[in-house]
C-alpha cells in the first residue's frame, strides 16, 4: 500500500504541530496539505495524538476521529477566498478599479456587522478589503452576489456534502437550508461565520481557487501493488469533479492572496526569495449553538509557490 504522502512534508508538518502544541497549549492544532492539481494528500497531523501501540490507553475520541477529515467548524475570514472567487466569477467588481468605503460597520436586518478595526479601513479597492480582511466589505459582496448565487457556488465548492476522501470516518460540515438563508445569514456566511466545514472541505475549495477553477476529489492511497510480484494491482488517478471558477478568475485570485501575504493581513507568512499566497482567519467557536467567549480557532492557509501552486497547506489551532 503506497500513500500519496510526500515524508518530508509529513516530518515538518508533525514537528511544527508538536513544537506549536508545546509552546500554546491549545485545546488541538490540525494540519492538512494537498496537491491542488490533483487532490492528493501531502501530509496531515492533528494534536494531542497517541502511540497506535498503545491505543487502548488513550481517549477513545482521539483513535476514532481524524480532525482534519472528521471536525466541522466555523472557518471564519479562510473563507474569505472563495466569496472573494465567486464575486470575481460573476463580475460584480474589478479588484482594482471598484472600490468600497469601509466606515467600520454595516447593519443587516438590524444587526451591526463591524470591522475589526475600529473606524474601519476607510476608502479600498476590492483587493484592499481581501488584504484587510474586511467584514463589512465582504458584506456589500454578499449583497452583489446575492441569495441564489452565494448558494449555489456553496454547493459547486463541494461544501454541502462530504469529499468522499478514501479514508473512513469523513463527516461533513453544516449549511442553512435555503429556505432560513435570510440577508443576517448571507452575510455571514460571506466571511465564514454561520456555516460549517472540515478542513479537508476547505483545502479542497480552495485548491479549486488557485488551480484553474478545478475542484477536484482528494485521495490519499496512490497505489496497491501485489507484494510477491510488484504488480500494480490499483493506481489512483486525479479525478476532477467539476470547474467551479474560470481559469481567468483562478489567475486574478493568486494575484490577489500573493497580495495579502506581502501586503496585507498575512505578512507573517511572507519569506523573501519565495512567491506565497494565502488569508488568516479568526473563527469564533460555537458550543451547543451559541458562541463561547475569548474562545477562537486561529488559522492560516497557504498557497507555494503562488504562480505556480504545487501546495496548499493549511493550519488550524483550536484556543
């Protein structure tokens, strides 16, 4: 049994969850990378483990459920990539022409949505309102796109239902029916509040962002041969499932989340001599159906090289 895991991908990834989870002492850290060309997984950890040796020690929470294909949570501003795609898609601005004047707050169905910094970001372009993370700017483009379209480009990201990831215990994330999606919830779910997904539903939406538009179904076994004789009994080959965005707005999008790590609210991830994208995001937990004080699940998601992406890589820590 051969796995599509690249090893070397797979030793930064656990010793840099380890390092995290000794330093923070969070309740959990989860990482997942992947091909974008081909959905292959690349790597994937989650934090507190256990020694499969030894299983019966441990919490039976921890050997049963595999975070990054198993949890589903609020993503929050991650999410940000694919409204951002789809208003983009549907030509409802240029990201540089058009522009959005951030006061600090916009009120939907009486609700004030406000911006995390106070005042507002001022007069932007669209671009400026990825970089800066701008809520009430995501608001106008839930306005734009509308009730139907917000919908369907939920369902073409493949966010309704589960990957179908060769590996067992795969859950799937929560979505308003269409009938109790009213403006309040449009809104929110345009910057990735009110909705829920597994990392392993984002990372591939996201691929599809960067990747030419293509979504596509993501595996983890590359080949089964037969032991005595080397003979290749199965071979995984990329499937794609659909074309969610053009390849046109594919290439307007690595553009833009270069932007957002040299410029704009991912600066921490950006390394001199090398081309990455990418988008923070700060989601608030939600425990039995309401939101817990000072408690947020902290991420990042990055795209390398970003003219020519070969990973997606994300990380996510939980308080």
């Amino acid at each position: 049994l051969s796995l599509t895991v690249d090893l070397d991908i797979q030793n930064i990834i656990e010793r840099e969850a380890t390092n995290a989870y000794l330093k923070y002492n969070p309740d959990g850290i989860w990482v997942l990378a992947m091909d974008p060309n081909s959905g292959a997984i690349l790597g994937m950890s989650s934090k507190p483990d256990y020694d499969p040796n030894d299983y019966q020690q441990y919490d039976a929470t921890l050997y049963n459920q595999n975070t990054p294909i198993f949890r589903s949570y609020e993503p929050g501003s991650v999410f940000k990539i694919l409204t951002f795609a789809a208003g983009l898609n549907e030509n409802l601005y240029d990201m540089d022409k058009d522009y959005y004047h951030d006061i600090g707050y916009e009120y939907v169905s009486g609700t004030r949505i406000k911006s995390w910094k106070v005042g507002g970001h001022g007069y932007q372009s669209f671009r400026e309102v990825l970089q800066n993370s701008s809520n009430p700017g995501f608001v106008e483009i839930s306005r734009r796109l509308g009730k139907d379209k917000i919908y369907e480009y939920v369902t073409k990201y493949g966010l309704t239902n589960k990957t179908g990831i060769d590996l067992p215990g795969e859950n799937q994330g929560i979505m308003f029916s269409y009938d109790n999606f009213h403006p309040l919830e449009q809104a929110t779910v345009c910057f990735g509040q009110g909705i829920s997904v597994t990392a392993i539903q984002l990372v591939r939406a996201v691929c599809a962002c960067v990747n030419g538009g293509y979504l596509y179904q993501p595996y983890i076994v590359d080949e089964i041969k037969e032991p005595m004789t080397g003979e290749i009994i199965s071979k995984t080959e990329p499937k794609v499932i659909s074309q969610v965005i053009s390849s046109e707005t594919s290439m307007k999008m690595r553009d833009a989340l270069e932007t957002v790590v040299t410029d704009g609210g991912g600066k921490s991830a950006y390394i001199e001599g090398y081309r990455i994208g990418g988008k923070t995001g700060t989601a608030q937990k939600a425990v039995n159906g309401s939101y817990v004080d000072g408690g947020y699940i902290l991420s990042f998601i990055g795209i390398a090289p970003i003219d020519n992406p070969q990973i997606v890589l994300y990380v996510a820590m939980d308080n």
